[in-house]
C-alpha cells in the first residue's frame, strides 16, 4: 500500500509542480520523505490528494496562486503530523476497556450512575442529569459501536462546554 501511495504522492507533486514551477526549486521526494530545505516529513502513509477533501484548502489555493514551498511543506506537514496524532490516538483508544453497561441508581434519594467496564470495573458518576448522560452514551454507541470511558468523558466535556 504505502508503494502505491507513494506513487500517487509524486504524481500529485508533480502536477503541483507544473501549476507552480517555483516549487521546482525547493521540493523534492527522497525515498519516502519529502523535503524543503533541511526538513523532511515521511509522506509514504499520507495520501496527498485527501488534502483536496479540505474546502477550505481548496478555496485558499484558488484564490492565492502564489503558494510557496515553505506554505505547500508546512501544509503537507501539518496533514502528516495530525493523521499521525489521530492514529495513535485510535490506537490508544482500542486498547482501553470498553463500557459495556450503565444503570441509574440510588443513594439516599439521590440519583447517580453506575458504569461497568469491559474488565468488570465498576464506576460511580455523580450527576444531576444520568438520563442525559445514557442518552449520549446510547448516540455514541449507535456511531462507534463500542465506546470507552474516556469517549463518554470527552462527549460529556463537550456538552458542558
């Protein structure tokens, strides 16, 4: 896979380059790196053309033909850097355990959560709202599947926010 996406990579930078000869100078595909100077970013399990996916991108380098090769790098670096990021955080994500049920119950007439995990651990939530908490639980699990603790913290941090 990364030998054709490396393929595809050079014909997208080539195409770049015929629509912008200044990035002739300055950019160039060694093995599976690409460099700008003495920075180089390893492009081979980034597709480039996915860029194009960006309608904001897309927008700026219709209306500002004059991209320079530091601007194309720092792109195509910032694109590389995130996938990586959001891979190892996919990663870390499917090594957690995963919620496998939650139930309201009561304390002294006051209404909390009770989260078991896929090891079987079991976690209080105090809050004034659990059938809101469920619900979102319930709409991350109807998308993901299987959801972990830290999936429901994130989506409950956000509706706070």
């Amino acid at each position: 896979m990364p030998q054709s996406i490396m393929i595809d990579n050079q014909n997208y930078l080539k195409a770049w380059m015929e629509y912008n000869p200044a990035l002739k100078n300055e950019l160039t595909i060694e093995g599976t790196n690409l460099v700008y100077k003495e920075e180089k970013i390893d492009i081979s399990h980034f597709y480039l053309p996915e860029m194009l996916y960006n309608e904001n991108f897309r927008k700026q380098i219709t209306e500002y033909h004059d991209l320079t090769c530091e601007d194309l790098f720092q792109i195509i670096k910032l694109y590389v850097e995130t996938e990586e990021m959001n891979e190892k955080e996919q990663r870390e994500l499917q090594m957690l355990p995963k919620i496998n049920n939650i139930e309201i119950r009561k304390d002294q007439e006051k209404e909390f959560l009770v989260i078991t995990d896929s090891l079987n651990k079991k976690y209080r939530y105090d809050t004034t709202e659990p059938e809101k908490i469920i619900n979102l639980y319930l709409d991350l699990k109807k998308k993901k599947g299987e959801v972990t603790l830290k999936e429901l913290g994130r989506v409950i941090q956000n509706e706070k926010s």
